[in-house]
C-alpha cells in the first residue's frame, strides 16, 4: 500500500511555534525557517501564551504579507 501523497496546497512541515511577549523576534524567526526550509512548503503555527505586547499584531501582519 503507498503512503498519501499531499495536494500540493497543503504543506508538508507544520511547525509550532509557542511565543509569549516576542514581538522583536517573529520576523527574524519566519525569515530564518523560510531560508532554512528553502522551497519546501511549510506552515509556522503560532501559540501566543497571553502576550502583552505586538505579537499578535506582528503575526497578523506577516500572515497578511504571505497571502
């Protein structure tokens, strides 16, 4: 029996990635996983843990930016 092959719209790596008060770090992380996964295609999830400063902003705004 073969294994399932992925559509190609759905990603083959999820990454999560658990984040608390990191506003200055999401980009730099997203610019680094993208580099270090070259042209496989991936998913970054993620998890904010009650941060009081912009992270949800700055995700928002990069999630925006991928679309």
């Amino acid at each position: 029996m073969q294994a399932a092959q992925p559509r190609p719209e759905q990603p083959l790596v999820s990454i999560v990635v658990p984040v608390l008060d990191e506003q200055d770090c999401v980009d730099e992380l997203v610019r680094r996983v993208t580099a270090a996964l070259g042209g496989t295609r991936f998913e970054l999830l993620f998890v904010d843990d009650g941060s009081r400063d912009q992270t949800a902003v700055r995700v928002a705004a990069l999630r925006a930016a991928a679309t």
